[in-house]
C-alpha cells in the first residue's frame, strides 16, 4: 500500500495526477482498461492470440481544409483500410496518430475522444513531417481481423498477421553515405536477421523507418521495396528521426516456426554479430496462444524536468502493467520518443533501474523535434505479455 502510495505521489509531480484506470464493457476476448483521465484511450488494451491487421500511415484523400474535417477523413480511410483487411474502428486495439504541428493536436484529441469513446484505443500522438505533401494528420493502427489464415496476407496499405508465434526486432542502424545507401544496408541487416531466425522475407507485417532528413523518406521508401525482391511490400511507416545517422528501421513479423522453452510465453534474445546490451533486447519472441497488451503513450506530464519525468514515465508503466496483468519483464517492444538532448542518457540510466538485463524489450529510441504537447521531454508506448 505504501508503495501505491508512493507511485500516486510521484505521478503528481508532472503535472496533474494520473487518473486511475477504470475497466470498461468491451467485446468477449478483448479487455480494455480506460483511462478515466483521457475519453477514447485505454491505458492498455489486451488482446488474444488472434489474427491482427497492421497498416501503413493513412491519410485523407484529399488534405487541406479545416484540420478537424481532415483528421476525419484520415480516420474514415484507416476504416476502409482496415475493412478490406476484415477489421474495423471498433475493433482496433492500438492507434497512432501523426501531425505535422501542433496546431494539429486538439482537433485530433477530440476525433479520437468522440469515436472511440465507447471501445477506447492505446494512443499515441507523435509530431513528424508527413510523406503526403499537404497533408496534416495521418493515422496507423492495429486491429483484430477476421481474417483467418496461417500466413500474412498483404493487401494495400495493410497486412494481417496470423495467429501464432510472433517478432518484434527492436530498430537496427547501418551508416550510409545517403539515406538510400542507409536503408538499403540496415534493411540488409534486418533481412539478415530474419533468415537467421529461420524467418522469411513474406513473414514481415510490418517496418518502421526513422529517417534523418526527412524530406528524402521517397528514397527510404524504395529501398525499403527493393529489398523485398519484387515481392509485396508490407506496410510501411515512416517518421523523423534527429540524428547523425540517416535511419533506424525496425519490424514486426509472423515466427510459425519458432518454439520456445516450454511454459515460456516469451523469450528475449540478442543477434551473435550487434553489440548485447542490458538495456534492449535484438528479438522478442511471442509464443503461441500468448495475448499481446498494447498500452499507449504513457508521459511524465509537463511541469517538472527531464529527469523527474522519466521517474513518473517509468511509475506510471508499472503501474498500467500491473494492472493489465504483466510486468517490466514481461515486455515485448518499447518505442521511446525523446524531446530533450538530456533524456537519452537519462533513459538509460533508468532502465538499468527498472528492466531485468536478462529480459529486456526490444526497442526504439527515437530523438523528435517535439512531441505535439508542450513541456513533454519524453514519452513511450508499450508492448507487453501477461505474466506466465
């Protein structure tokens, strides 16, 4: 009790306090724990071994006009995207939604609060350039699919992972003399990586690019194609990235073949030929009949500094994972989006803190020029198991 006590104290440094989750009704098989603080986001959404759709970036037909109006024909896209894949609104589990400014931020706030009100979402905001000239808003989700089939299917903008094992490889960073030559060697290491799971190029579902400068993301983009010899291309996403290399790519794809020890649920595990360390693992691996927790951006608020922010980030995770049932060592992916020269050396000081070097997530760290909401230093958004 004296440590519940405590998280709830400190939560209150940043800002306002952390509103306690409330379970909601939600459809048989998925439980979504709301955040009474945030109307239309859960603080984690879990999600049974089912057949799961991941898009690409969507955006309205036509931008321009009132940023509101646009934001909704953006999420009226991600609907048709997410029907032609046998899913829907109703049934996504995790939302992302990228702005081009901050301008952007409460129109969509308030589109994600009415439409999902009754089925909340794990959200994430992110502030990044848009690949879609014009364009101000874009949204990527993931969401439970009627789909049933024992490979990924790729349609456009979409891709449907099958029930099963799973990967998540955390973001791998090869230098190149351009933001072509860049991509190509890293999605070379991460083709790589994958054969040496046993895996194959058609098992992917989805890649996420950052790319440094931005405006050559066509480049990234079509090496990222080319990789894939021809094949489809799974879907894509790509963001800003602030850094002196020009990218870091990552992915999620299908494991059918991989087995883990048995009454494991998931394994943390490091490439022979990249550097391990105790703060992230190369692979996590998902078992079979394992249900994934989403849990959307978790920020230490806007009134304290860097590092009393990452204090509460990493409180508040406890406490969303605790009561969704997992815990830090059962992480799967952490995607941290940083807003402040300080907090990368920060985050890996905490880490040591709180994550078991054995079991690390993998991971992102991605250095942004701004997060959407003023005075946030740092944020992060979650993947995680039950605990076995």
């Amino acid at each position: 009790m004296k440590l519940l006590f405590s998280i709830l104290a400190l939560a209150g440094l940043a800002g306002g306090a952390y509103a306690a989750p409330a379970a909601v009704k939600s459809e048989p098989a998925m439980q979504r724990i709301s955040r009474q603080d945030k109307p239309g986001c859960a603080a984690s959404v879990s999600v049974p071994d089912a057949p799961l759709v991941f898009t690409a970036q969507v955006f309205a037909p036509e931008p321009g006009g009132e940023v509101g109006a646009e934001a909704a024909r953006a999420l009226e896209a991600l609907e048709a995207v997410l029907g032609q894949s046998g899913s829907s609104l109703d049934r996504v589990v995790r939302l992302n939604a990228y702005v081009a400014g901050s301008v952007a931020v409460p129109a969509v706030d308030a589109l994600v609060a009415e439409r999902f009100a009754r089925s909340p979402v794990a959200y994430t905001l992110v502030r990044t350039p848009l690949s879609k000239a014009g364009a101000r808003v874009a949204f990527e989700a993931v969401g439970q699919s009627s789909v049933r089939s024992g490979s990924v299917e790729i349609s456009a903008s979409a891709a449907v992972l099958p029930a099963g094992g799973k990967i998540f490889i955390s973001g791998q960073a090869e230098q190149g003399a351009d933001v072509a030559a860049a991509v190509k060697a890293t999605m070379a290491g991460l083709h790589r990586s994958l054969s040496h799971l046993g895996l194959k190029k058609s098992d992917v579902v989805q890649i996420k690019a950052f790319v440094a400068p931005f405006a050559e993301h066509a480049a990234a983009w079509r090496e990222i194609a080319a990789s894939f010899d021809g094949g489809p291309v799974p879907p894509v996403v790509c963001l800003e990235w602030v850094s002196a290399l020009h990218t870091e790519i990552e992915l999620v794809a299908a494991a059918p073949g991989l087995a883990l020890k048995p009454g494991e649920n998931i394994s943390h595990a490091w490439l022979p030929w990249l550097v391990k360390s105790p703060r992230y693992c190369n692979v996590a691996h998902i078992a079979p009949g394992t249900p994934l927790i989403f849990i959307g951006a978790v920020d230490g608020g806007d009134n304290a500094d860097p590092r009393t922010q990452l204090k509460v980030i990493f409180e508040r995770m406890g406490s969303v994972l605790f009561e969704a049932g997992s815990s830090y060592r059962n992480l799967a992916k952490a995607t941290y989006y940083l807003n402040d020269p300080t907090a990368r050396a920060l985050l890996g000081d905490i880490r040591a803190v709180y994550f078991d070097p054995t079991r690390p997530p993998a991971a992102s760290a991605l250095n942004v020029n701004g997060l959407g909401r003023a005075g946030r230093a740092a944020m992060v958004d979650l993947v995680a198991v039950p605990v076995k």
